[in-house]
C-alpha cells in the first residue's frame, strides 16, 4: 500500500480551516466576511474522512478533508489520500450524468491537502437516520433509481463511447485502496474468523459460525468477489448505502462517491437493496408498535420495488434512444434485427443483473452483521437479544438471496421471501 503523504498536507481543525480557505477558495465563491467571522464545525460520522460546514455571513459550504489513515480505526489502519482526488472526481462525472438534482455541486480541489469543497445540503437529512425514525421519503425510490440508471447506463459500454469509457476504466482503477476495502470488509472477511469481524457477541456466535462452515453461500461470494475485482461494466458510486443519501420531503441527492471505480452495476444496485432490507428487518427494535411497524416495513420493501423498477425503466428508455456506445449497437437492433431482438436482448440484460444485485443485496448484509462496518440501524438497538433477532432474520434473507438468487424473478417475490423471514 503506498501511503506517501504530500509535502504541503496537514490534516485541517475547526481553528485552521478559515485561513486555508481563504487563500483557497475561488473568486466567484464568496462565503461573505473575514474568515475569523466564520464558523465552522467538524460533523463528520462516516469511517473515513474529516467533514466540516463552514458558513460564512452569506454562504456555506462544505468541506471534506482525506486522513491518512482510516478514521474509524485510527492511524493503525494507514489509508492513501488519493481518494480525496476520486470522490472530487466522480462527483463530477455523477452530476455531469445525472444532474444537480441528484448530485451536490463540487466548487474546488486541493490535491496536497487532499481536501475538496462541495454544496451544503441545509435542509437535508442521512436517509440513514430517517429510515431509523421510521420517516418515509415520497421521492426516494424514483430518485435512487434514476440515479442508478442515469450513472450505470452512460458510463457503460451501453450508453458512452468506448475509448472514453477505457479511458475511466484506467482513471479509477488506480482507486484500488478502496476497492481492497470493499473486496477484504464485504467480500472476504464475514466468511471467515477474521480479526476485523465485529458481531453480536454473544447473541449471534452460533449464527456467524454457521456463515463460516457454510460452503454453499462462501463459494457464492468468492464467484462474487471475482466478479466485482473484473467485471468493468460502469462507474460505480462504490458505496450506496443510506448513509450516502441526503434527503428531504422532496429532493434526494447521493454523496460520498470516494469508494467510486469502474466495476459491476449490480454491486451499486444490490448495496443500496441490500441496505433497504436491513432498514426492513430492523424496525421491530425501533418500533414497539406492531401496526406502525408494519406499515414502516411495508413502505421499506415497496422503496425496493419502486427503485428497482424505475431504474429498469429508465435505463431501458435510455438504451431505447442511444445514439453512441458500441455494445448492443444500433446498427445491429435499431436498424438491423428490430424491436423484438431489442426486447429480448434487454431482458435477458435485465435478469441477469437483478440476479446479481440481489446476490450483493445478501453480500451486503452479512457484512454489515458479521464484518467491520456495521450499521446504525442494527447497531443502535439497545437490547443486545432484539438486536439479534432482527440480525437473524437479516441473515436468513442474505443467505437465500445469495445462494438462491435465481428463484426470484421480480421484486415482487423478494418482498415475499423478506415477510416470510
Ligand atoms: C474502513 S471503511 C468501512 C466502510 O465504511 C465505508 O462507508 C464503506 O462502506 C466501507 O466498507
Ligand atoms: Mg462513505
């Protein structure tokens, strides 16, 4: 792993910030006042980086900063600045693609700082912690599916031209730091006894052994694991989980791209199904009510239906109207064989990806239960033996969904298959 940190890099605080921006920031963005008369607070909770608002007397804005080291584990766990450079940049490619309304915008980069400055989101809220208050989003489902059909399809083979999207491929697959993360945390370390794990102990130690002797699913995975380090279908967000989502009433914007590198479109699809489910199979520990619950689960699994079928139809529109992209050519459907050969053509894409994104649904959850990085949802259940009731059932979906993957053809029976856990 290099870790080379640049010369002029210094990690920024609260009291440092204002100066360095001063000399930094663009012409045309004026946060108003001297810098000593802003004030800026560090609110980052994710794993890795420093996150500060800083709000000037008629501006804010956020600021991102790259640690040398993974800040959940702290500098025994090293961690190159780069990713700094590859969020920056996919941010830009997302909204390039799939528009403001979906992506924050990015003001500047600092590569020796590692630092980059973006939109703040006033009004919005980590779906995360909303879907743990048991709020409901009218938007959500149709906005992350057009997120994922707009940046899937037009950085794939499908909807861009073909020297450009090499061009990607090479770009982001110097982000392999980050994708050794994702292979080692979702990929690797849930299927045996590996240090990082970090369960339910004691409530789950039978359940997790179980995960670790179960080859049938453990060759799935690993089938998975190859796929995910080979397969150069899109640029992905790399970490679409719902802690990567901000939300209010009416707007959705997805953030946080920094794991972002060119891999199978089914590994984002299944991530963000995958985090849904768990939001599924947590409520029992965050509502006592039995009848609010159900409808707070219910509204979790149509999010799945409805994200999963909008993204179908958008991307579907999209290949429809192609005009470059040299897979699935024009001359070969829209001008050769025709509408039917389209048609069949698209379905069989179709169901081989919703087979591989429930695959990596299930990934996503064991790792979330067994491995490093948990989630909130579950984590934050007071009672240790809730908690592992919930996870439990979590586990048995995951696992089904893994090994089973093709008995579900529709959205419909994996919303069956989550009431009957
Ligand atoms: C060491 S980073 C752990 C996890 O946090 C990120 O958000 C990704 O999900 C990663 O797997
Ligand atoms: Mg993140």
């Amino acid at each position: 792993m290099s870790n080379t940190v640049p010369a002029g890099y210094t990690p920024l605080n609260s009291e440092s910030l204002p100066q360095y921006l001063h000399g930094k920031l663009p012409s045309d963005l004026e946060l108003g006042g001297e810098p000593n008369q802003w004030t800026v607070s560090e609110v980052g909770d994710g794993n890795l980086n420093l996150v500060f608002i800083v709000q000037g007397l008629a501006k804010t804005i956020v600021v991102k900063q790259a640690l040398p080291y993974v800040r959940a584990a702290g500098e025994s766990w090293q961690l190159s600045l780069t990713r700094a450079f590859f969020e920056y940049n996919v941010l830009n490619i997302e909204a390039e693609v799939a528009g403001h309304d979906l992506v924050p915008q990015v003001y500047f980069y600092d590569q020796d700082m590692a630092i980059f400055a973006m939109e703040y989101l006033a009004d919005h809220i980590i779906l995360r912690k909303e879907l743990i208050a048991g709020q409901t989003f009218s938007g959500l489902g149709e906005d992350v599916g057009l997120f994922l059909a707009k940046t899937l399809f037009n950085t794939s083979d499908l909807g861009m031209d073909a020297a450009e999207k090499k061009a990607l491929v090479s770009k982001f697959a110097v982000n392999h730091e980050l994708c050794k993360i994702t292979e080692d945390l979702i990929f690797t370390e849930p299927y045996y006894d590996a240090e990082r794990n970090n369960w339910n102990s004691p409530e789950l130690d039978e359940d997790v052994r179980k995960v670790w002797n179960d080859e049938e699913m453990i060759q799935v995975a690993m089938r998975y694991k190859y796929k995910f380090m080979t397969e150069a279908q899109a640029l992905l967000h790399g970490d679409l989980h719902s802690g990567s989502i901000m939300v209010t009433d009416t707007d959705t914007k997805v953030i946080d791209p920094e794991f972002g590198f060119m891999g199978p479109m089914a590994f984002d699809i299944g991530n963000y199904i995958g985090n849904l489910l768990m939001a599924y199979f947590s409520r029992p520990g965050w509502e006592t009510d039995e009848a609010a619950c159900r409808e707070s689960q219910e509204y979790l699994l149509q999010q799945v239906s409805v994200t999963w079928e909008v993204f179908v139809s958008h991307f579907t529109e999209l290949w429809n109207e192609k005009q470059q992209g040299e897979a699935y050519p024009t001359e070969i459907y829209q001008n050769g064989l025709g509408e039917r050969a389209l048609k069949a053509a698209q379905h069989e894409f179709f169901t081989t990806l919703f087979e591989d994104t429930l695959v990596n649904a299930g990934l996503e959850m064991n790792r979330r239960i067994i491995g490093f990085a948990g989630v909130a949802d579950f984590k934050q259940i007071e009672s240790p033996e809730l908690r592992g009731e919930c996870q439990r059932r979590a586990l048995k979906l995951a696992r089904e969904l893994i090994v089973n993957a093709k008995n579900y053809r529709d959205v419909a029976t994996v919303a069956q298959l989550a009431q009957s856990c």
